[in-house]
C-alpha cells in the first residue's frame, strides 16, 4: 500500500525516482548532461530541498528557480513540449510511489510551477 510524502525522506525518495525518469528521457534528459557528480549532488540536494518547502512547508528552499530556468531557456530554448514531459514524468512518479493529500499536492504544486513559468519564460 502507498503511502503519503510525510518526511524530507520521502521527498528524497520523489526526487530519487523522478530523475531517474527524467534522465532516461530522450525529450528532457539533454538539459542534464552537462552535470558532473558535484553538480549533480547540489541540484538533487536543491531539488530536496524545493519540493520539501513546497509539499511540507519546511522552509528549507531558498533559491530562485525562475531565474535559473530563465538561464536554462536562453540557453537550451526550452519549449511547452518540455513542460508537458516535465509534468508527465512528475505526475507518474508521485502516482507510482505515493497517494495521499500531500501527494495530490505535490501534483498541483507542479502543474503551478510548470504554467507560471512557460507564462513568464517562453512569452
């Protein structure tokens, strides 16, 4: 039986598996390639970080992803596509492994995020 993202380990454990998908992508997995382990270590970290704040209100996120996907459009020309895998790759994860308010929350977190920035970003 599934459970809910409850803890900053299940939140691991979402974005564990979420990049897994997305790193088999042959759609989204190109913005990836250029990471090495380091950096690869602080996005994951980050990425923590972001959706523990967003699903649980933990305050550990303090970035600004609008900018860096800014950057990430100016230089890889993201498109709508992109956002539509995104969202697809998420939605399976979270179904996959959780169910519940909060995972239900995790889903609408990121139809939000996914919509403010094709709004602000592809203009």
């Amino acid at each position: 039986m599934k459970k809910d993202i409850t803890t900053r380990t299940d939140i691991e454990e979402l974005v564990k598996y979420f990049y897994q998908k997305v790193l088999a992508d042959d759609l989204i997995n190109k913005f990836f390639a250029h990471m090495d382990a380091d950096h690869w270590q602080k996005h994951m970290k980050t990425m923590c970080d972001f959706w523990e704040n967003a699903i649980l209100f933990s305050g550990t996120y303090s970035g600004n992803p609008m900018a860096s996907h800014a950057l990430l459009h100016q230089r890889d020309n993201l498109s709508s596509q992109h956002f539509i895998r995104w969202l697809k790759l998420f939605d399976a994860t979270v179904d996959e492994h959780f169910r519940g308010k909060n995972a239900e929350l995790a889903k609408q977190r990121a139809i939000a995020i996914a919509t403010t920035m094709q709004i602000k970003i592809l203009k």
